[in-house]
C-alpha cells in the first residue's frame, strides 16, 4: 500500500490510514461517467437504486442513484439509506467474531465442531470446513416452515466428505453463529455491537433496526408485504432477526470504512495476521473457485477474474450487495442495493455482474491519471 498517509480518526479510534486526495477537472469527469453507468442500471431496472463506495490508490468515489423504495410509493436514495447486507454478514460478523475468539485462544480452526456440540453428528467437520464452506453438509429443511432451532442439526446431511468440495451454504454461518454464542454467552447482535460496529464508529450498523423508514425495502412476500426494516432471508426471520449468515443492516459510509481496514490491514480490534489470512486460499471447489475464510478468491470467479490479482477477494449478498478488496491493486468496490425489491424474480444483477464489475474498474482504472 502507499505511503505518506494520514490518520483518520473517528469517535477516539485510529482507524485507518488514508492519502489526502484533490479532485481536479478529469477526476470528476471519472466520477461522473461512473455515476452515469450506474444509472443506466437503474433505467434497466437491475436495481430500484444504489449507493457504492470506491476506493483506488488513493482516490475515493462514493455517491447514490435510483430510489430507496418503489412501493408504495417511490423514495428517492441517498447515502444515508441502510440497506439489508445479507450475506455479508458472514464477513462482517462471523468471521470477525471468530478470529477474535482465535486470537483469544478460546478456538482453534481445526477444532471439530462436535468438540462445542457433542449431539452434532459429523465429528470430522471443523470450523474451518465450515468457514470456507467446505464441510459438505447441506440442509434438509424448509426454510420457510422452520418449526424449531434444532433442525439447522438435525435437518441436514453430508454430501460429501468434510474438505473434498466447496458447496455454499448458508447452513455453515447458521452453526457458527451458533457457537460464538454459546462461547461468548450473549447474542450475535450484542456481540457485534461491542467487538465490531461501536470500537470501529460504525453508528449505523446493526442488527434489528429501529429507524424502519430509513432502510431500503427489499421484497414483498405473501405472508409478510412489503418487508422493511426487518431482515429479507427467511432463516435468520425465523431466528429472530439474529444469525450468523444474514441479519445485519448498514449505510454506504460505515461499510467502507469496514472494508477498506481490510483492504489496508487495519482494523483495530484485530490483529494483521488475522486480516492476512483471509486472502490466502484454504479451499477450492472442484469448478477451480477458491476460498478463504468467508471470502471468495475474486481472481478464481467468473465475474472478477478478467482484472483481479492474486490478493482479491469477493462476497456478494442475495438482496443485491457485492464487496471486492483487491490488495495488489489497492482498489475497493463496495454496492448495497436492494435489487429484489420487489421481487427476487428479477436477476438483472446477477446476469450484468460481470459487466459491471468489469465496466467499473476500467472506468477507475483508465480515469485515474487525472487525479493527483
């Protein structure tokens, strides 16, 4: 990363290092032919609105398109908006929460996680199988008719053995979830509230949100209308809002400054080493896409690795989310969206990811001998 960067500090925290920045007239220029990309997005309807943070060598971009909401009436977006993160919270929570417990000495990744859950049936998955998805397991069980707690151990099956494939599932995070409680004996949202959102300044980040009318939609569903406020995925409504695959809701602001501490290795409350490992890769499945914890190798997917270096990384998230953290390139691109507002049928995001991905680094990368 360069040097010569300054202190940022936010509510008595040192939290990262950043690089004075000045705009001049093709710097702006960049910013805007983004922004007119993303809101050909919109016009095509891949999502009702955005709000996406850039980071490259230096440079910031952080702006807002579309609408929040679309039903029952339409909102217009701001960067204020909180969106759903979904699956991000694996990265955000779980796997935060697990290296302080490694660090702490209180786990270790190769432990079997029957050693917490002796009723668990698979002795020979480990944390770390279930951290990079590895384990093998898949569930059993009807996500939208979940009766009890019990069935995310009794409802499920091995597919294959523990580190022969990587098969996503949000199944693994559910279980780990589940342990970091039992270990810390507190709540999953409380948990991250005082180890990851309050030492970082992250104001806006949490699970359960009280202020519903400043989050974005996302679907509406027979059962619940249009839902707002409330958690998307049905697994963690079942759990109360609360879980270690989903649940967590953030602004544009607070998650880059999350994800660009990854980026530089800097987040306070954990320690480089931790940070480090998760752009090293600890499984690959047998399509050639490999895993660290939580995170994908963004150089070994389809829809990164036209540009990605071998230090990138990559999660997206089911209500249109996507993060990347490219090391080597020293560049960060960060999207909360709620592209299924107000439906999941509408995949736009999923089938012009790769364009987008690509469109916008070129965009970066091609615009940035213009700032200084």
């Amino acid at each position: 990363m360069r040097k010569n960067r300054k202190k940022l500090v936010r509510t008595g925290i040192s939290l990262f290092f950043v690089k004075k920045v000045c705009y001049n007239k093709t710097g702006m220029v960049m910013k805007e032919k983004i922004k007119e990309y993303m809101e050909t997005l919109v016009e095509d309807g891949v999502f009702p609105g955005a709000n996406y943070a850039i980071y490259y060598q230096g440079t910031i971009v952080m702006d807002s398109v579309g609408n929040k909401a679309l039903f029952p009436e339409r909102e217009k977006n701001n960067l204020d908006t909180i969106y759903d993160i979904a699956s991000l919270t694996k990265v955000v929570v779980t796997n935060v929460l697990l290296a302080h417990l490694e660090e702490e000495g209180k786990i270790a990744f190769q432990d079997s996680y029957q050693k917490y859950f002796p009723h668990f049936r698979y002795p020979n998955v480990t944390l770390e199988h279930l951290l990079t998805h590895s384990s093998g397991l898949v569930p059993k069980y009807d996500k939208n008719n979940l009766v009890s707690k019990d069935e995310f151990f009794e409802k499920i099956e091995a597919k294959n053995q523990p580190g022969e494939d990587v098969i996503y599932s949000d199944l693994n995070y559910i279980l780990l979830g589940f342990l970091i409680e039992k270990l810390e004996g507190k709540s999953l949202d409380i948990l991250a509230q005082e180890k990851i959102f309050t030492p970082l300044g992250m104001k806006d980040t949490g699970y359960l949100p009280t202020d519903k009318m400043r989050c974005a939609p996302t679907e509406k569903m027979e059962k619940r209308g249009i839902v707002r406020g409330e958690v998307h995925d049905e697994k963690a409504y079942f759990l109360k809002g609360v879980s270690g695959h989903a649940g967590v809701f953030s602004t544009i602001q607070d998650l880059f400054l999350f994800m660009r501490g990854i980026l530089e290795g800097t987040i306070p409350t954990l320690s480089p080493q931790s940070i480090d490992r998760w752009f090293q890769v600890i499984a690959t499945s047998k399509t050639g896409v490999s895993r660290s914890h939580s995170w994908m190798l963004a150089s070994t997917y389809k829809d990164t690795k036209s540009f990605a270096s071998p230090h990138a990384i990559l999660h997206t998230g089911f209500t249109g989310n996507e993060c990347i953290i490219d090391r080597d390139n020293e560049y960060l691109f960060l999207l909360l969206s709620n592209r299924v507002h107000p439906t999941r049928e509408n995949t736009k995001l999923i089938d012009r990811r790769k364009e987008m991905n690509e469109t916008i680094y070129d965009m970066v990368r091609e615009g940035s001998y213009g700032l200084y």
